[in-house]
C-alpha cells in the first residue's frame, strides 16, 4: 500500500506540514509506510503556474499520485481557502487522479473561523478529482500547533488525539480496500448457477 503525503505550505517549516509529519509518524507505528513527503514549494513555480502539463516534474509528480492508494494532503488557510500553491498543483493534476483513492485532508489557520474552509473548498475540489472516499478532515489553528521554544512545532493534547483517531480510521480503510481487492471471484456463466429451495 502506498500513502503519499503533499505538503501544500508555500513555507518550510510551517504548522501545516508539521501535522503532515505527525500523520506519517502514526501511520508509520501501525505498521504502514509512507513515501517521501511530496514539497510541493520545492516544484518548479512556472511548470505548476503555467500548467506545463509535459515538464518533467508535472508528470513525475502526476505518477506519484496515480500509484498511490491513499493520500493524505496538507494546507495552511488563507482567506477562508486552502493554500494557492494547492490549487495550481491540483489544477495540473488529470480530471479522474484520485480515482479510487482514499484521502485525508489536513489544515491549520490562525484562527477557529475558518474551519469549514475543509469543507467548502477543498473537500468539493478532491470529490472533482474522483477520490473513493474523503475521510473527516482536520483542522487545527495556530494555537493547536504550537511553536516550540526548541524550534518546530508542538500539538496541543485534543489535535495529537483527533490525529490518532484520523490515522487509525485511514489505516482501517486502508487494510479493508486491500482485503477486499484480494478477494477474487471466479466468474460463472449463468448456465452453472444452480438454485435449491
């Protein structure tokens, strides 16, 4: 099973990627591992800006979200809407990319009014792109992630327990879609089906 992690800061480090980690450390303890942290800040601006579709990076990063099975996206709020660089990144992506995929949405914003930002604009736009399912997403503000004085980022008790709960949810979804694939029918032609009363 593959779990791509996106990080959707413009900035490193930042509260977003940092709940991003979080994630992976947890997703990491139940015994799943997870591929490199895609920086989407570290792409090149003009192939995302310009939507460069046959640049290198674009289409490097277009098969990484195809051979995922699962993708768990970080973004920091901005104007009640997830992060620009986001958007050009998912408008560079095929129509049907997360087809079939599992996704867990991850935000933080400076303050509480602009949780629904998960909902009223990023969840619309991952359902656009054909994800399976889209798992409640998190959203925490700056005092959840707190700076610390050792440098990076803390978590207050109640956000590290709703990401143990959304780790452990992801991580369910996962080994079930992986159970059932493996679950193989034979077919039969209707001529062989019998029926007894």
């Amino acid at each position: 099973m593959s779990i791509l992690l996106i990080a959707g800061s413009p900035t490193q480090p930042s509260r977003s990627t940092s709940l991003l980690h979080a994630v992976a450390s947890r997703l990491q303890a139940q015994g799943l591992s997870t591929d490199p942290v895609l920086q989407l800040n570290q792409l090149d601006p003009a192939a995302l800006l310009l939507a460069q579709f046959d640049h290198p990076e674009i289409r490097a990063i277009t098969d990484r979200v195809a051979q995922a099975d699962a993708v768990v996206v970080a973004t920091p709020v901005y104007k009640a809407a997830y992060s620009g660089l986001l958007k050009v990144f998912l408008d560079v992506l095929p129509q049907t990319a997360l087809k079939g995929k599992l996704v867990l949405p991850l935000a933080t914003g400076g303050s509480p009014h602009h949780m629904l930002a998960l909902d009223y604009t990023l969840r619309p736009v991952l359902q656009s792109l054909g994800a399976r399912h889209i798992l409640p997403g998190i959203y925490a503000t700056d005092q959840g992630v707190p700076l610390l004085p050792e440098g990076g980022y803390g978590l207050t008790p109640d956000i590290a327990e709703r990401l143990d709960d959304a780790a452990q949810l992801l991580t369910t979804d996962l080994r079930r879609s992986a159970q059932w694939a493996g679950n193989h029918f034979e077919n039969i032609a209707f001529t062989d089906v019998r029926c007894s009363v």
